[in-house]
C-alpha cells in the first residue's frame, strides 16, 4: 500500500499529466548521459589526453585502454571523453544561437512583410552563398581560433537556413484568422510573435533543430581538420574520427567509438525532439 | 429484407483510444439496410457519428479509430471480416466516395481527366481511350459545360460547383453499387447547390445506384433521399421515409430538427432611438481591393461605391454568394482592408481607413466575428487565454478580476465555467463559435461585424447561436451586422438587408418583407434558390436559365 502510494507521487511524466514515449525516454537518457560526461570529464578521464601512455599505436581494446589506443599511441578512452565537452558544448550552443536568431527574425519578418522582409531575406540568401567551411576559413584565420569565435561562426552559418525555415513557417500562420483577429484588437509585433505565431511553430522549428546540430556537429569536425576547430592536444569527437582516419582498413577502436559517439548524440537528440512529452489533454474522466 | 439489400449492416460499433488511454465508443450499435436502388441519407449534428458510419461502409476509419464489433456487407462483401488489402480492390468499384471538399481532394498539378480516370487504371478497370470515353459521357450526364474538353483543365479552371461535379464522375467511373456523398454541397452557395443537386439526382437515378448521403441540412437531404436516418451521439434516433420524417417525425430530437429549419422572424429590438440620435455606423461610397496599388487604387477592385447607415440597437444583414465582396466589406469597415475611397463613420467619427491609424477605443468599439471558429482561434492558446487578452489589453484586467470576467463571459455564451482550461481543438464547432463570440464580446463593443458566423455550424446549433445573439442584443444593446448567404438566417435576425452582387449593393430592402418585396432580379435568383422542407420542391422548382447563367460564373 505504501509503495502504491509513493509511486503515485514521484514526479514520473504521467503523474505530471504528460505523456513520454519510450523512444523519447531513450533519447533524453541518452543526451543527459553525454552532458555528465562533457561537464565531469576531467575526473572521469584514466589518463591525461595529450599524453602518450602506448608503445604501439592504433592499439587494440584492453584491460589497460578500454577503448584502445590512437594513431599516436594515446589513451582513446580519455580523449572521447574530453572530446564530449566541444562537441556537446560547442555545437549546443552554436545551434541554439542559430536557431533563436533565425527564429525571431523569420518570424518579424513574416509579420512585418513589405520592404524589411525583402531586404533581409535577400541579404540572408546572398549570406547563404558563401561555402560554410570558406566563411569559418576565412573567419578563423582573421579572428584566430578560440571556443567563443567557433561558436559564433557556426551559429552565423546556420541562421540563413534556420530563417528561412522559420519565416516559411510562420507566413503560412500569419494568415490565419486568429492573427488578423489579433491585430484587428490593435496588438503589437512583439505580441503577435510571441504568442500568437511562435507555439503555433513550435514543432516544425524544434525538428529543424535537431537536424541542424547534426550538420553543426559535422561541420564543426571539419574545421577541426583543418586544423582551425578545437587545437591540439584538444579534439573534439569530429577530429578524433579524422586523425584516426588511418586506421579505418585496420579495424581499429581508436576511429569506430568517436564515430558512435557521433552517432548516439546525434540521433539520441532527433529522438528526443521527435517525441517530446505531451500534455495529455483527455480530462473527461 | 436482409437478402435483397444491398448493403446491411448490424449492430456496427466503432471505438478510440484517447491519449490517457481511456476508451470511447463513437459508433454505438448502428444497424440498418439499403436496398438496390435507393439513396439513404444520415442526418445529424457534427460529431453525431453521421461521416465514420459513412466511411466504415467502405472499410475504412479515420487514424485512431477502430471497428470494433458488429457486421457489415455490402453486396457479397463482408467487409468487416475482409483484410484491407482486399478491401482495397473493392474501394473505388463496389463502394466510392464524394468528398465534402472537391477543391481539396483534386490535386492542383495534375488534369481533371487523369485524375477522373485513375480508379480504373488502379483497378485496371478499361483501356485508357475507353475510360475518357465513358468520362466525357459522365460529365455530359452531370450536365458539365464543354464535356469533351472540359477534362484538359486544370482543377483551379473549373468553378466549385463544377469541382464538386468532377469529383462525382470520379466517384462514378467504375460503376460502383454504392456511392457515398459526404455533405457534397455544404460548401456551395446556394444557386450552385441546386445545380449540382440536380446532376447527382440524375445521374443516380440513370444508373440505379444506391447512395448514402451524409449532410446536416435536411432540406437538402429531403430533396434526393428516399429515406433519412437521424443520428444523435453515436446512435439512430430515428429511420423512415423521406416524406415520413417531414411531415410526421416521432422521435423529439427529430422535431427538434425540423423546428430549427423553421427560422422564428425577427422582432426588432425595441427602438429606443431618437429622430436625431446618430446612426451606429454609416458608410459612404466605400471601396476597397486587394494587391499592388498603383495611383492610389489597389490592383484588384472588390468594393464598388458601397453605402448604407446603420442605426444604433439595429441588425443590417448582407446576403450575396461567394466572391460578391461582402466579407470585403466588413474588412474594410474593421480597416483590415484599408478602403482607398469613400469612408465609414463609427458613432458620427470619421474612421482611419487603416487599422494602424484607429485609436485603441474606436478599435474596441466595433469588434469582428469570422466565420470559421477552428481558424479564428489560436490552436495554441486555452480559452482562458483567448479570452483574457482582449481583457487585459482593452481594459487592464489581471489576475482574479480577470479571471472572474472570463467566467461571466463564459456564462453569458452558456458554456461552462471549466471549459476554460481547455485548447480550441477539444471543443466542438458550436462550443468554438460560442467562444469566438466571448472573445468579441469580452472588448464590451457596441457593434459586432459577423461574417458568416453561423454557415459552418448545424441547423440547431446554428439556430442556438442566433437566439444567443437576440439576447445578448437584448441585454448589451448591441448592433449586429449581419454578413451570410443563408437567406433564413438573415431574416431570422435583421431588421434590414442589403443585397450584394459583385462588389455592389444591387438592393436594399427591409428584411421582413424580403421575400415579397425584393425586385432586382438577382435577388429574386437568391431567394428561390433557398431549398425548402418539401420533397417536391428541386423537380418543381423553375428558374428562368438565361438568369441563371448570367449571375452565375458557370
């Protein structure tokens, strides 16, 4: 009895009045997983990750290197683990700016319309001319590389895309007769944006997100391997795949785990965004 | 009569799964017959279950529903023991389905002809030439102008009374024994309806199909049913003959029904207005358009020199078919059209013609009502939110005074006070526009604009909805202007009516005596288009065809 009792009153999603499927469940277990690791990383790692703790390279799985050894002879485990701080932080960060700018600015623009929307727009589009990797090139050797300028320069490269996404998005709900309804009352941009449009785009735009922290993610690797990312002994999980690239024919730990490293992240977020937690809204009961 | 019906069926159940994972029935225990030959129409409110016993003839339910008990046959098909592939080969030439919307089941890329003819390529039914063959003589049979060639359009080249006829000879084209109209001419005007009714009356009555026809207007349904089955939450009320259900209906809710047809004629509100009081709103030679302007007049001209004068506690009602610009004319008057000539005075003041430039106050004054609830309301938004807004930003409520407000509103729309935690999407249409109403009524306005408020809603939920709005005038002192097609309802509540035809006022009358007194021609067309409880009335109705065809765009 007292054990119904006190399952009845955990804060599992049901009793909150959500629904939470499984394959969301997963997903979120999944980034929180990462996101201890990345915060907890320099108390979890068994050896320095510059350090070369290994006579051979591309060593095999073992007692001492659970995750083998690199193509210099590192601990492979140590540096997974340290990659998921530039990895999770890094492209977390660069996405969510990517993704609140090119919102908030698609939405004005559905809003607003006329001279404002065609100039920015127009002026996003030529922006989404240039190569990304050219632009974080270019970038990155005038400005020189540090955690905050990548951030920056992969959020710039992603908000064209987002902005358009979301302005597509929020002209269709600007038309609906609850908006005219609202401005016919005399209501202001701001308002119309925020409450108005943007829960009714809310959906659509969280999806996008997901599938633009995997591009971030990978392009983010990229510039790791040009050697204008995340500096050395650092890397983030992109650039461990890269400089172990070698060992591919080999078979070797050191490039398949950052590569399902890259793969649990980045899916485990699409799972998650896909099955976000529902209000459950049958009361009648 | 089991062995000689064509479709039966028995103690047809249908259920849902809700997300707390509760269970509801909504079909529950349906049981009737049609015969060879016969059109059976299913009349009832929405949500009365009228469209999934419909769609379960076919096999099929909407996502989340779920046959769960009872028989159906149809001919030699059982469809409910039979797996949907099989179900699938049936669809389209034993059993086939007239949309309610035809402008939304043609694709706009494709032909009309390829898509006419695509059940019997899926079913390969016939060689290609032959099924244009057999098209062209089904447009002809639906009355179609240019039958030969009419199939190279494309779907936005044809009229939505001419859409609404395409779907059927899709419907037709693989000779089915039963063919299923899902409320086909809802959303036609008037003079379209009588037109489209026809062709499918003929064209059923050619071919000896039976036919199950879903609406909830029982004037229509009187006009092409040989029986009616009143449905009412899942369960028949009553069954009989067309003639039966009209003239000697047993069951309550069926007297219901036909009493809410009957519109109850306006008593004007009493006129407690001086000779030199001014009037509530007086618009003078208004016009209004959309698109690029240049020279200071828009691209595309709706309006053209509208005016008329409103007096306070008065209802002026606008009658016109689609695309005659009635509902331009509330926009420009709300200044969500700006008019570029002519101007409309609210309480003697001059009105900005853009909204940006009204004050706060002339802005809640005068409050507009559209005509579709599910679009009007933010899906987002519970209703107490809804409902609050205009309070917090006309009035500067907060907090509990706010809340205790929207629970009046509430009251005075009767709906109850719990409702208010809930999204639009739970509500039903009735409940929505009920909503919609509050939210107006929540800036305490002295002029509503309705804008065909009432034409997506049943006829006794409709009716509800124009008593609501006498008593509300009755207590606020409110004015309505009164915007629909629906002759019935305009006179069940104006005192005056205007009479719209492209753009232009083409008759101002007293509503009273609409009918008598009106001598324009078109609204003369307007008026004998209205369907009327009796059988007889669409095979004895006469309208003069050379005005038919110059008011209407066919």
């Amino acid at each position: 009895m007292t054990e119904k009792t006190l399952l009845a009153r955990l804060p599992t999603p049901a009793n909150l009045g959500y629904s939470f499927n499984w394959v969301g469940r997963i997903g979120l277990t999944i980034i929180l997983l990462w996101a201890v690791i990345a915060v907890c990383a320099p108390w979890l790692t068994p050896y320095p990750v510059g350090e070369i703790v290994d006579w051979d390279y591309f060593g095999p799985m073992s007692d001492k290197f659970w995750l083998g050894t690199d193509y210099l002879g590192r601990d492979m485990l140590s540096r997974v683990l340290m990659g998921a701080r530039y990895t999770v932080g890094i492209s977390l960060a660069a996405v969510t700016l990517a993704c609140t700018g090119g919102v908030i600015l698609g939405m004005i623009a559905a809003v607003m319309g006329g001279w404002f929307d065609t100039i920015l727009s127009r002026l996003l589009d030529a922006f989404n001319g240039i190569p990304s990797l050219l632009f974080g090139l270019v970038v990155v050797a005038a400005v020189g590389s540090s955690i905050p300028v990548l951030v920056l320069t992969l959020a710039v490269i992603y908000l064209p895309g987002s902005y358009r996404f979301a302005r597509a998005l929020a002209v269709n709900v600007n038309t609906m007769d609850f908006v005219t309804v609202a401005r016919a009352r005399g209501e202001n941009t701001p308002y119309l944006i925020t409450q108005e449009i943007f829960p009714n785009i809310l959906g659509p735009v969280l999806a996008d997100l997901g599938l633009r922290f995997v591009f971030i993610v990978l392009v983010l690797s990229g510039l790791s391997f040009l050697g204008l990312g995340v500096q050395p002994p650092n890397a983030d999980w992109g650039a461990l795949v890269r400089e172990n690239i070698d060992g591919l024919s080999l078979g070797v730990p050191a490039v398949v785990f950052p590569s399902i490293a890259i793969a649990s992240l980045t899916i485990s977020v699409n799972m998650f965004i896909d099955n976000l937690p529902i209000k459950i809204r049958d009361r009648s009961e | 009569m089991t062995d000689t019906a064509l479709v039966s069926i028995r103690d047809l159940r249908i259920g849902a799964t809700t997300d707390a994972g509760r269970k509801v029935q909504i079909i529950k225990g349906v049981s009737f017959d049609i015969a060879p030959g016969e059109i059976v129409a299913l009349i009832g409110e929405s949500g009365s279950g009228k469209t999934t016993i419909a769609l379960s003839v076919m096999g099929h339910t909407r996502p989340g529903c779920k046959i769960t008990g009872g028989q159906i046959r149809v001919g030699k098909h059982d469809i409910t023991a039979m797996t949907e592939k099989a179900r699938s080969t049936m669809r389209g030439t034993a059993v086939s389905y007239v949309p309610q919307s035809a402008a939304a089941a043609f694709n706009p890329s494709q032909r009309i002809m390829q898509q006419v003819i695509e059940i019997s390529a899926i079913h390969n039914l016939m060689p290609q030439a032959e099924a244009e063959k057999k098209a062209v003589e089904l447009f002809r049979a639906l009355a179609l102008p240019d039958a030969e060639n009419i199939g190279n359009r494309y779907p936005h080249q044809v009229s939505g009374g001419q859409l609404q006829r395409l779907a059927a000879a899709m419907a037709l084209i693989g000779d089915p024994q039963l063919v299923i109209f899902d409320e086909p001419t809802t959303a036609l005007d008037v003079t379209t309806q009588i037109e489209v009714l026809r062709a499918f009356k003929s064209v059923m009555v050619q071919g000896g199909m039976s036919g199950v026809y879903v609406s909830h207007d029982l004037a229509v349904v009187a006009q092409i049913a040989d029986r009616i089955i009143v449905l009412k939450s899942g369960e028949i009320q009553e069954e009989g003959a067309t003639q039966q259900i009209l003239d000697a209906p047993k069951h309550p809710y069926t007297k219901e029904l036909l009493s809410a047809f009957e519109p109850v004629p306006h008593v004007s509100a009493e006129a407690q207005t001086q000779a030199g009081d001014r009037p509530i709103l007086e618009v003078k030679n208004i016009c209004a358009g959309y698109g690029p302007i240049s020279g200071g007049e828009p691209h595309v001209k709706i309006l053209k020199d509208v005016s008329f004068r409103l007096e306070r506690g008065k209802n002026l009602g606008v009658i016109g078919e689609s695309g005659s610009g009635k509902s331009t004319l509330a926009r420009a008057i709300a200044g969500i059209v700006p008019a570029y000539k002519g101007s409309a005075a609210f309480n003697g003041q001059v009105q900005q013609p853009a909204l940006a430039d009204r004050s706060k106050d002339d802005l809640r004054g005068m409050q507009i009502v559209f005509q579709l609830a599910d679009t009007a309301l933010n899906p987002a938004q519970p209703i107490d939110k809804i409902l609050g807004r205009p309070l917090t930003f006309y009035h500067g409520m907060k907090g509990r005074a706010r809340e205790a407000r929207v629970k009046e509103l509430l009251d005075m729309v009767h709906l109850p006070a719990a409702l208010r935690h809930r999204l639009p999407g739970e509500l039903s249409g009735g409940q929505k526009q009920r909503i919609n109403l509050a939210r107006a009524l929540a800036a305490e306005p002295e002029l509503i604009l309705c804008d065909e408020i009432t034409s997506a809603l049943d006829t006794i939920v409709a009716a509800a909805i124009l008593d609501l709005l006498k008593e509300l005038q009755r207590e606020l002192q409110l004015s309505y202007m009164f915007i629909s097609h629906d002759l019935s309802t305009v006179e069940a509540i104006c005192d005056d009516v205007l009479v719209m035809y492209k753009g232009e006022v083409v008759e101002a009358l007293p509503a009273a005596r609409m009918s008598q007194d009106a001598t324009h021609a078109y609204s003369r067309l307007l008026i004998s288009s209205v369907p009327k409880l009796d059988t007889g009335w669409l095979t004895g109705l006469e309208q003069d065809p050379d005005l038919v065809a110059a008011f209407s765009d066919r």
